[in-house]
C-alpha cells in the first residue's frame, strides 16, 4: 500500500511587536505599548498583573496560552501558533453601565479584522461569538475593573488560525486556514485588529452601541431563529430571537412577552 506522507504545515511567522508597532504607525495610530510573550497562562490575567504592577502596557499578545479563559469559565485551547491571542487594556469615561454592549463592540473589531485580512465573512452570534459558516472561528471575554465613576476593561480576543490536526474545543469550531485555504500573517493581524479594536471602542465609548449597531445588525446570525437562553439559576426563556437593541441587548419573543437579555449572564442555545 501507498503511505502519502501528510504535507507539512509551514511553521508560522513568530509574531513580532516591533513589526506590529510599526504597521500600527504606518497607520496612523496614535502610540500604543505592545508586548508578545511567548506564553502566559491567559493574556487577560497577565496584563491585569501588569497594570497593577503599574507597567503601561496596553496590548498583551502571547504565541501560547497555559490557561487560555473563555466565557463563563470554560477553557480557551490556545496552542503555540495556532490563534491569535490578544488582550487590550482600556480606560472609560463612566458609569459602568454603559459597557453593556462591550463585548459585542470586541465581536465586531475581530469580525472586521478577520474580514479585512482574509476576505471572509463573518456572521456575528450574540453575545460575542464571530463564526464562519456557522462555526466559530474566534470569541471574546471582558475582564472589568477601575471604579463606576472611572472603569476600564481588559478586552480579550482569541482567533483560531491554523490548528494544524490538533484538537480544538467541543462545540463547532473553524479556524481561518480550514476556511481560507491561507494562514493570515499574525503580525499584520494583530495590527489590523488593534487598529480596528481602538476605532470602534472611541466611537463606542463617544456615542454608545448604537454608532456601531448597523454593522451588528448585517453578521447577526440569530435573527428569527429560535434560541434557548438562561443564566444562573434562571428559568429558561425559550422564544424567537429578534436582533440586539439599542444596547447590545438580546432580544426574545417569547410565549409570554419579550425578553431583554444582558449579555454576561447568558448562555445561548439556538434550535432547529
Ligand atoms: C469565548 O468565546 O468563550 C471567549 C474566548 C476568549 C479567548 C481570549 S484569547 C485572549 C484572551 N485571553 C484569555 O484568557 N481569553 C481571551
């Protein structure tokens, strides 16, 4: 019998802050501190260290993550090379509430850069899931801190790039070489979605979610479905998902009225 040896997957370009630096400034971003480490247990734990130490890092990325976190304490696989691993540290005028819809703000910054750099199109799940195809590719998780007068976020990013046959979390996934055929450049990448990220954040944090609610509206892929959602020993609201509103909420028809649903406190199951 023929054994075909498997082509082997070219190792990825080591991701480089001084190269991200500089595609930053070539663009005109106003200066931003970027760091690469090689790993850390999780990016957002790591930059939270940082800050508190008093460093003025404002991007963290890291090639590998020991105890990558996703939302609602799941684990977030993060190999060495296969995503794109990132964390940016930002101030806010306040009160806190107004960064409901901060996630979703994430969601839409990863799914443009995603775009930009691979030609793809992304659908949007709520709270802050970017999918391809009805696969998720990428996720966000929001590290809050700072006071209500004065808060800040740390804003996680994971992007699945090329995982190469290693194993991948449990529920549909994808990553950008499965669907493209191409491994983006992670230098180019990570500077396009900074870029991205600090755009929209400043329209967000000026004007709300509602600056940036078309764009949520076109990747939605809940609209008319029918989901399931609950939070923490919470009844659960079965119903017909209508978009977000003006603040990043779900919105759920459900039997008995609708539903607003904030998105931290959900977990979200969509049916036939
Ligand atoms: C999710 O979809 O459950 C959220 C995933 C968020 C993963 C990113 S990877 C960079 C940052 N560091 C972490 O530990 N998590 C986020």
């Amino acid at each position: 019998m023929d054994v075909h040896p498997q082509p082997t997957a070219p190792e990825p370009t080591a991701l480089d802050a001084d190269l991200i630096r500089d595609r930053l400034k070539s663009a005109g971003q106003r200066t931003v501190s970027v760091r690469v480490a090689p790993e850390v247990d999780s990016t957002n734990t790591q930059l939270a260290r940082l800050r508190a130490a008093g460093e003025t890092v404002d991007v963290l990325i890291a090639e590998a993550q020991s105890a990558g976190r996703g939302r609602r304490g799941r684990q977030w696989i993060s190999p060495p090379g296969c995503g794109l691993y990132l964390s940016l540290f930002r101030a806010f005028a306040g009160p806190v509430r107004r960064l409901e819809a901060l996630g979703l703000v994430a969601g839409l910054a990863g799914a443009a850069a995603i775009q930009q750099c691979c030609g793809l199109q992304t659908g949007l799940k709520w709270p802050n899931d970017i999918q391809i195809d009805g696969r998720k590719v990428a996720g966000c998780l929001i590290d809050l801190g700072g006071t209500d007068t004065l808060p800040s976020a740390i804003i996680g990013i994971g992007i699945n790039i090329d995982f190469r046959g290693q194993t991948g979390p449990e529920q549909p996934w994808t990553d950008l070489r499965q669907v493209s055929g191409h491994v983006p450049d992670r230098n180019r990448l990570a500077a396009v979605l900074i870029e991205q990220l600090s755009n929209d954040l400043q329209q967000f944090d000026a004007r709300g979610f509602v600056a940036l609610q078309a764009r949520w509206d076109r990747q939605d892929v809940l609209v008319g479905r029918k989901v399931e959602a609950w939070g923490t020993g919470e009844r659960v609201i079965r119903g017909y998902a209508l978009g977000v509103d003006q603040s990043g909420r779900l919105m759920i028809q459900a039997a008995d009225r609708l539903h607003r649903l904030h998105g931290g406190e959900v977990t979200l199951k969509t049916r036939q």
